[in-house]
C-alpha cells in the first residue's frame, strides 16, 4: 500500500467544511485541484472528475459518506486489480474543524502503476488549504 496524507485546522465549523466538500458545483471555483466533475457527491453516488494532474483523463469514484464526519471516494481497475481511496475526516473542535484527507492506493498492479502516480503529496496539502481559506471566508 502507498498514501499521502495532508491536514490543517480549520477556523471554522464543520458543518460549513462539509458544505463546501460536498458540492460538486463549486469544485472548480476554488482552488481544489478539480478541473471538472460530473454527478453528486452523495453517499452511495459516482462521481466522474478530472484533476490539475491527471491531465485529460477523468476517474469514476464511487461515493460513501457517513454525513458530517466522513467520506470516502472510492475509484481503480476491475477485480481489485488497482485501488485508489481518497478518505476525508472530519473532527470537529469547538467551532473548530481538524481536515484530515488521505489518499491510499492498493492491489496486485500497484508496483506498476505506481510509477506512473505523480506525487500527490502537495495535491492533498493544496487541497486542505484550499479548503481552509474558503472554509474561513464563508464562516
């Protein structure tokens, strides 16, 4: 297994950082790393997105939520053969939000692909910055 990870604080509540995770319509709008996205992001939905890094190439991520606390996007190759995750956490902390987003790649296939995985280590620390500063606007 391969992961990066990146978290921050967020000045405000998590309700209002949940907000702004879950809306699929303003991805592009703010700093996210998201070039464009199709569907909802709703617990059990699938979602389709392109990313500053992944170029032309778009992912289809299946959606699971545990509303306010936690989501995982969930996308790869059949049968297991190459797993990406993207689990985002929520802990709230007295009008206070702790970000935590982790990215964990799995299966048989993953040593070859691997190599083809830019470093998606500033991709997550952009992400929950981007999330901050919007989070702290709004609230």
């Amino acid at each position: 297994m391969k992961s990066f990870e990146a978290e921050t604080m967020i000045y405000a509540r998590s309700s209002t950082v949940w907000d702004i995770i879950t809306d699929e319509g303003n991805y592009t709008v703010w700093d996210s790393g998201i070039t464009r996205i199709e569907g909802q992001i709703r617990n059990g939905g699938t979602i389709r997105i392109r990313t500053i890094t992944g170029g032309h190439r778009s992912f289809r991520l299946r959606v699971q939520q545990i509303p306010g606390e936690v989501m995982t996007w969930t996308g790869g190759l059949p049968m297991g053969l190459f797993t990406g995750v993207r689990t985002f956490t929520l802990s709230p902390q007295g009008g206070k939000t702790q970000l935590r987003v982790r990215e964990e790649f799995s299966g048989p296939l993953l040593g070859m692909i691997w190599r083809t995985v830019p470093d998606l280590g500033q991709d997550c620390t952009g992400y929950v910055n981007a999330v901050k500063e919007r989070a702290e606007l709004i609230g």
